[in-house]
C-alpha cells in the first residue's frame, strides 16, 4: 500500500525576539548637591533668590536628557495649580508686576522639577540614604549662618550681583531684599526691636520655616543611617541648632512643628512604633532644655505686646477676602499695594494661602492645598522610623500655608522631602525600582 506524505507545511517565520529597551542612563547627584548644598556660596554671591531657578533648569535639562522619567502620584494636581497661575498673568495690571511674577512662578516650576528628579534618583539608588545628603548640607547651612544672626546680627555685605545690576533693578526693595546680604532682619516699626536671625534668607519668617520643614529629614536620615561620621554630625548639630531657631521668634514655625510631632506621637502610638516615639522624646527634651536657658515664651510675648504685627496681618487678610470677591477665578496675579490697610506690606503677602488666592485666585488655591492634602496622605502610610518623620513635611507645611510664603526656595525643599518619602516608601513595599509599565514617563520629543 503506497504511502502517501502530507504535503511539507511552512510555518510563518517567527519574529526575532525583541530585546528588552535599554534603562536610562541614572541620574548624577552632583546638581541636587550644588543646589542644596552650596547655599553659603550662593548667599555671599547674591544670588541665593535669583539662581535658585537657574539651577532648577540645570535638574530639567538632564531629566529632559535622560527621557523616561517616572512621574510621583498626584504631581498632576500641581500641573493643574501652575496652568491656572498661568493663566492668572492675564489679570497683571501693569509691567512692573511681571518680573516679580515670574519669579514667583519660577520657584513653583522649580519645586517641581526637584520633585520629579529626587522621586527618580531615589527609585534608581540602592543606597536611597545618600540622596538626603544634600538636604542634610542644607541643615548645615541653615544651622551655621543662623548663628551668624547671633553673634553678628547686624552684619551686611553688597554682593557681587547686586554689583552688576542695574541701579534701577537692585534699588527695588523686593529685589534688593534678595540680593542684598544680611544675617538678621530688624523691624524698626516694634516699640522694643530686636535682631532676628534670617541668614540665608531675606526674611526671618522664611528661616523659621524652612528649620521646620528640615528638622524631620535630618531625623530620618540619622534612622537610615545608624552609623557613620555624617550622622554623629547631624546630632551634634540639632541642640546647636535651638539657639538662632529660638531667637527667630516665628510663632508659626513652633506651631507648625508642635502640630506635626502631635501627628507623628499619635501614629506612632497606634502603631505600637517604640523608636519613633523615643526620637519625637529626644526632641522634645532638648527643645525644653534650650528653654531652660532662652525665655523664648517671654521673648515672643514681648515681641507681640510691642508690634503691630497681628493687627498688620488682620487688616491685610480682611482686604483679600474682601477683593477676591471681584475676581475669584483667576485673581489678580500679583500682590498689590494699596493704602486701605495699616500694614507696610501689600495685599497678598504675610502668608502662601493669601498670595495664591489673591494673585491666582479660589481654583489655584483650591489645588495647592490638594497637592499638600494628597501629599500628606500618601506620605502617612510610610512603615520605617524615617519615613514616618518625613510624612509630617507636609502637614509641617499646610499649617504653615496661612502664616508663612513659601513662593521661594522652602518650596523645593518641601518637595524634595515628599518625593523621597514617597520613593522610600515604595522601596518599602516592594515596587520594582524601575517601575516604567506602572509610572506615567516623560519623554521629550
């Protein structure tokens, strides 16, 4: 019986495998260092204020490099809060008003990007310790130049760039304030004035919060890291650090910080956590020993008896409230000087809650309290010590929104505080360190 073959099939030629996309080439720490870390230099050359924003192109020039950035949760919400600022330009009634306009959005872009560069350099670091480094040098900054507010109050130096602008430009008192070097800010308007730290800011208010916003990331990085000369520092530096923060007088920054270890005491308690309580004890304990020796109490309440400075704040905020009703939508997009209020100060200003609404408008304030809301929810399910310290970031911030403007450098510190903890936590839970397929990206075109 012949046989008979089935006729030769031929099977459609499969597809070469397709090699996995390389990973994007890691991001340097190096920026994030000169950023946050070379604070003195930028002070003494006077340009703390003018290039913080320059450096934040450099972050956005290697991120743009790089492509593929993972976006951090709920980053479209302050998208959202910067279109609408934006847009608010449209209400400026006069040139002048630009420039500052711009830098003010200037610091908002910059927060930004310092999110979205320390939420990837942290994701992609095995050792994620070492990117609180420059925030850590940050402190130092602030603990050291503080105490140049104390021995040296009434310090003052011309800077270099304030040299080479034009007399027209730094003769602006908003702009020379920036570029104008001075290690303590003095109201002649109280009855009994005194010297205030502020070093490197402009303003005393703007130290006092950016030492609330750091405090908790120093701690967290001493629960990383549980050896090593940097920490031993970092210790050394915190009952150092009581003196020029106490002579700061900033209500709100003893508020805010006072609110947030109450947060982190009650997590810590429900979560049987033993050694975060201990820290929140440690701090305490020094806080009350450096009051043993600095009648800070006394201090503010003299301060308070011999200054306009609640009233001068009341009569500013009853203003907005009053004017914002002309223009909620996108308000007036800049602070502005009036003379129906008893405050030196324009409308706007004397609080970040005060100059979104009244430069920007309700929507934008509505999105900037969301971003730090969401912020503050995400960052509460952190599980480690350090995480947990630096969940109350935000919460430090939101009860500082009212008292505190934060349209400058301490912005990028509060989201560079958020975008770790939040990395950190993910780490925590076992999120692959790429996380491309689960992660919007940025790609340039």
């Amino acid at each position: 019986m012949p046989v008979t073959h089935a006729p030769p099939t031929t099977e459609p030629a499969r597809p070469a495998d397709v090699a996995p996309a390389p990973a994007p080439p890691r991001l340097p720490l190096w920026p994030l260092a000169a950023m946050f870390g070379l604070v003195p230099l930028w002070w003494v050359a006077g340009s703390f204020y003018l290039g913080w924003p320059l450096l934040g192109a450099l972050l956005f020039t290697l991120l743009a490099t790089r492509g593929r950035v993972p976006l951090p949760p709920a980053i479209g919400i302050w998208l959202l809060f910067l279109a609408i600022a934006v847009a608010s330009a449209s209400r400026l009634t006069s040139l002048t008003s630009v420039p500052t306009f711009v830098l003010r959005l200037a610091f908002y872009l910059t927060a930004l990007v310092v999110a979205i560069y320390v939420y990837a350099v942290t994701r992609e670091r095995p050792d994620q310790a070492v990117v609180l480094v420059p925030l850590c040098a940050f402190w130092f900054s602030l603990v050291a130049l503080g105490w140049l507010g104390v021995l040296i109050p009434r310090f003052e130096l011309t800077t270099p760039l304030e040299i080479l602008l034009p007399p027209g430009v730094s003769g602006v008192p908003f702009i020379n304030d920036m570029v104008h070097l001075s290690t303590a800010e003095y109201s002649a308007r109280s009855l009994n004035p005194i010297y205030r730290p502020a070093a490197p800011y402009a303003y005393t208010n703007n130290y006092g919060s950016a030492y609330a916003m750091t405090l908790p990331c120093v701690v967290a990085f001493t629960m990383l890291r549980r050896r090593g000369l940097l920490r031993w520092l970092l210790l050394a530096s915190l009952p150092l650090s009581l003196v020029p923060a106490f002579f700061t007088l900033n209500r709100a920054m003893f508020l805010s910080l006072g609110v947030g270890l109450a947060v982190l005491g009650v997590r810590a308690a429900l979560r049987g956590n033993v050694r975060v309580a201990a820290s929140i004890a440690g701090v305490v304990v020094l806080g009350g020993v450096a009051s043993l020796f600095i009648p800070v109490a006394e201090m503010i309440g003299n301060r308070v008896e011999s200054s306009d400075t609640n009233t001068d704040r009341l009569s500013l905020y009853s203003e907005v409230l009053r004017r914002v009703g002309d223009s909620p939508w996108l308000g007036y997009g800049a602070p502005m000087d009036v003379d129906t209020v008893s405050a030196d100060a324009p409308i706007g200003t004397q609080g970040q809650l005060w100059m979104v609404l009244f430069s920007h408008g309700v929507p934008a304030l509505l999105c900037f309290l969301a971003w730090f809301v969401a912020a503050a929810l995400i960052c509460a399910r952190a599980r480690s010590a350090a995480g947990q310290w630096l969940s109350i970031v935000p919460v430090i911030c939101l009860v500082q929104v009212p008292f505190y403007g934060m349209a400058n450098q301490n912005l990028a510190v509060a989201f560079f505080a958020v975008a770790f903890a939040i990395a950190l936590d993910e780490r925590e839970r076992g999120s692959p360190p790429d996380g491309w397929s689960r992660r919007a990206a940025v790609t340039p075109a």
